[in-house]
C-alpha cells in the first residue's frame, strides 16, 4: 500500500529541484543581511557631554530602524521575485501538463533531453555569473551596501543602483520558475508510468525537505562572517554549476543519439544499445542516477555533484572546461584588482596605487623640507646681534 501512496523518484525529483532553488534564495536572503548590517558601534566615550551622548545614541537608534527597514525592503524583493517565478511556472506547467495528458502525452517523451540540456545550460551560467560575484562581494562589501542603499531609496544617481535593484529580483524569479517548469515536466513525465496516488505525498514531503534544507542553510549563513560565507556557498554552488554544466553537454548528446537510433532506447535500460560506444570515458551498469529502482543516493549526488554511471568525452570535458573557466576568471579579477601579477605584469590598478604612493610620499618630503629650512632660518634670526 505505501508504494502506491509514495513515489521515491519523484519525492528526489522535487527535493532536488525544491533544493536548487532555496538554495538561490537563501544566499540572498542572507546576502541581504549581510550587506546592510554593518560593523558593530563603539561605544560612546564617557567624558563627552550628557547632550551630545543622547544626540549620538538617537542617531544609533535611528540608523538600525533604517537598516532594518532596508533590509526588509530588500527580503521582500527577493520573495517576490520568488513567488512571481513559482506563480508562472505553475501557470505555464498547469497549461503544458494539459496539453499533455490531452494532446500530446510523448511530447515530452519526444525531447526530453532537449529541455533537460536547455535548462541545465542555463543554469549553470547562472551559477557561474552568482559565484564569481559573491567571491567579489567581500571587498566590496561598502561599495554594494552603497550601491544596494541608493537603489531601495529611490536615489538614481547611476545605472548600477538601479540595476542593483533589479537583480535581487530577477534572479529568484528566473531561478524558481525554471525549477518549477523543470519539476511539473520531470513529475509529469515519471507520473505517467505510476498510480496518481504516489504523486502528491511524495511532491509535498519533497517540496517540504527542499525548503528545510534552505532555511538550514539560511540560519546558518546568517550567523557566519561575510568571508566564510560566500567561501564556502561559492564552492558549494560552483560544484553544482560544473556538473550541471556536464550534464547539459552529456543531454545534448543522448538527445543526438536517440534522434539517430530511435526514441525507445530509453527502455534499453543500462545495458548495451543504451548509449553510444564512440566517445564513451566510461560507462556503468549500476550507480545510475536516472534509475527509478535503484539506489536514490545517486540521484541526489548526480543532482548536486553532476555525477553519471555514463560518461562522454565531451561530458567530462566541459567538467574540466568549467573549472578552468573559473579559475581563468579568479586569476583575471585577482590581476585586476592589483592582488597578483600576471606573466611578471602588473595590473593598472598597482600601477595607479604605486603613482599615488610615489606623490604622497613626494610631497610629505617637500613639507618636511620646507619645514626644516624654516627651522634653520628661525634659528639663524635667533642668533644675529640684537
């Protein structure tokens, strides 16, 4: 009776999909946080006047409310962006299901490689922009809370400030409503082999693991500096873009190779004729993450990690391809910003900041010289005959 009221493989397709998404929106909403809050304030000296001490603390008191109020403003962006992506998706998946059962029950079944390959393109460039954007959001903590504050106070002083704005909304939405389009075909598809009755406990208790999973992350990210923060979330979400990456490739690829031998090699399970020999690394007839009865550990760490029991030349290389691109991009920035050289050459910003070095320390030397030479004719004065 329980495998009639519980579907394992579409519990792990929600959670997985649930999860992708609350990860996004648990990094902004703790990045939210993180940006505003700023450093502790020290404590008024007890020597200053009882008047100017109640001036400061007014003002304390006033620049929390602000910083709350901001920061609400902020959370609510992201959740409405959020909410409009799980809104769409669920108009757009109520219709596609329609036209499904109704119309065309294989369409999905015709291209699902296709879509699957789309989506997880997509998907992890997303990942690829955010990542590298949080690694920068460290030294640039003043510089976005700046920008982020100009933006949700309605000052359009540049083109970054608004874009700011926008993009603590775009990118919840985006991310949602591809999860959500992702979740309604993936269901729809595995549903049509399984009774309606394994569908919806398994898709709440899914969705309901996703989002503890995020909030844990949420609480937890909250509670730690900056820095290690968006370490660590970096590595976590540029593991899953990689092999999101590799999975997108390796989509594309079966999505060729069942267009050339006939849209049934699905049902060939993992055994031969079920891939393609020519530019195959390797291949496994156990540890799938597409098998809907074997371990589901795998679907998990094929979901994060990208992992596949059969892998391709071109799957593998854009898994090394990814993480070269990365770490290209983190060598650029670090040149960039003066942290590095590059082939012996430094970058612009060194170069600026040793001109800058080189005047201070010229004029300091000008001062101390001018001041020398009226020492000494304050001196010579002093010793004339009066």
């Amino acid at each position: 009776m329980a495998k009639n009221l519980f579907s394992v493989p579409i519990f792990f397709i929600v959670f997985r999909e649930t999860l992708e998404a609350s990860i996004i929106i648990a990094v902004l909403l703790s990045l939210a946080k993180q940006i505003v809050q700023e450093d502790s304030h020290s404590s008024v000296p007890s020597t200053v006047d009882s008047d100017i001490k109640e001036e400061t603390d007014g003002q304390i008191v006033d620049g929390n409310v602000r910083r709350q109020r901001l920061i609400r403003k902020m959370r609510i962006q992201i959740l409405i962006g959020a909410a409009c992506g799980l809104l769409l998706a669920l108009a757009i998946g109520a219709a596609f299901i329609a036209v499904w059962f109704t119309k065309a029950s294989d369409l999905w079944a015709k291209s699902e490689e296709l879509w699957e390959g789309i989506f997880e393109l997509v998907a992890s460039l997303i990942i690829f922009v955010m990542g590298i954007t949080m690694l920068k959001m460290d030294r640039g903590k003043a510089k976005w809370r700046i920008k982020l504050q100009r933006a949700f106070e309605g000052k359009r002083t540049d083109g970054e400030g608004r874009t700011g704005k926008w993009a603590l909304f775009i990118l919840p939405f985006i991310t949602v409503l591809r999860e959500g389009l992702e979740a309604v075909v993936f269901v729809g598809g595995v549903s049509l082999g399984q009774p309606a009755t394994s569908i919806p406990i398994a898709a709440i208790i899914g969705i309901i693991c996703g989002f503890v999973v995020g909030y844990l992350i949420y609480a937890f990210a909250s509670r730690t500096t900056l820095t290690i923060f968006m370490v660590i979330m970096t590595n976590f979400l540029l593991l899953i873009g990689a092999g999101l990456f590799s999975r997108s490739v390796g989509a594309f690829e079966k999505h060729a190779f069942n267009k050339l031998v006939g849209g049934d090699v699905g049902e060939a399970g993992n055994g031969p004729g079920s891939y393609r020999v020519q530019g195959n690394v390797w291949h496994l007839d156990c540890c799938s993450p597409e098998s809907k009865t074997g371990n589901q550990g795998w679907t998990i760490f094929g979901a994060i990690f990208g992992w596949t029991n059969n892998a391709t030349l071109g799957s593998v290389l854009a898994y090394v391809f990814y993480w070269i691109a990365v770490i290209a991009v983190l060598i650029f920035l670090k040149h960039k910003e003066g942290r590095t050289s590059l082939l012996g050459r430094k970058s612009v910003a060194v170069q600026r900041h040793q001109h800058t070095h080189e005047r201070t320390t010229t004029s300091h030397d000008e001062k101390g010289d001018d001041h020398s030479s009226r020492e000494e004719n304050h001196r010579g004065v002093d010793v004339l005959p009066r």
